[in-house]
C-alpha cells in the first residue's frame, strides 16, 4: 500500500504525481489517502494520471482512506464512478 501524506495542492501536484508513478512502477496499487492534511481541485488532476498509468500497466488502482473534501469535489466533476473508491470507516 502507497500512502500519501501531507499536502495534495497545486504547488505540489507534479511531486506527487511523480512518487505515486513510482509507486504504481513497483507494483503498487493501494492508494491509502487518509493521511491527506489538506487537498484542493489538483487532487483530481494527480488521481487521474495515477489511473491512466495504472491501466496502462494493467493495474487496478484501488483508493483508501478517502477524505470527505476529496469525495466532494469529485462528486462536484461527476468522477466518483471513475475511481475505485474507499472512505474511512465513520463511528
């Protein structure tokens, strides 16, 4: 599993498309998401590449840990059908 931390915002997209790229290279294909501090609309851009490489290298690329922002913007784009989606567990 790739986990993916921190920020996801337009100053760092490139960088984190890149390391989760080398993640998918190395077979991964568990994005775990909930350690997102703070995302914006790139976040979209960045799950997109991911999964155009992923199918690409015949993975299927699975996301955990799916902060509520995140589910909210791409329900805003109509996206959610498009990515295999997991949202943390609500108590």
């Amino acid at each position: 599993m790739y986990t993916v931390t921190g920020e996801l915002s337009h100053g760092n997209a490139n960088a984190v498309v890149a390391a989760g790229l080398s993640a998918l290279a190395e077979g991964q294909s568990e994005f775990d998401l909930s350690a997102l501090s703070k995302i914006d609309s790139s976040a979209v851009a960045v799950m997109i590449a991911w999964q155009r490489q992923a199918i690409q290298q015949g993975l299927k690329l699975h996301f955990t840990g799916v902060p509520a922002s995140l589910l909210s913007i791409l329900a805003l784009y109509g996206l959610n059908e498009q990515f295999q989606l997991h949202t943390p567990e609500r108590h």
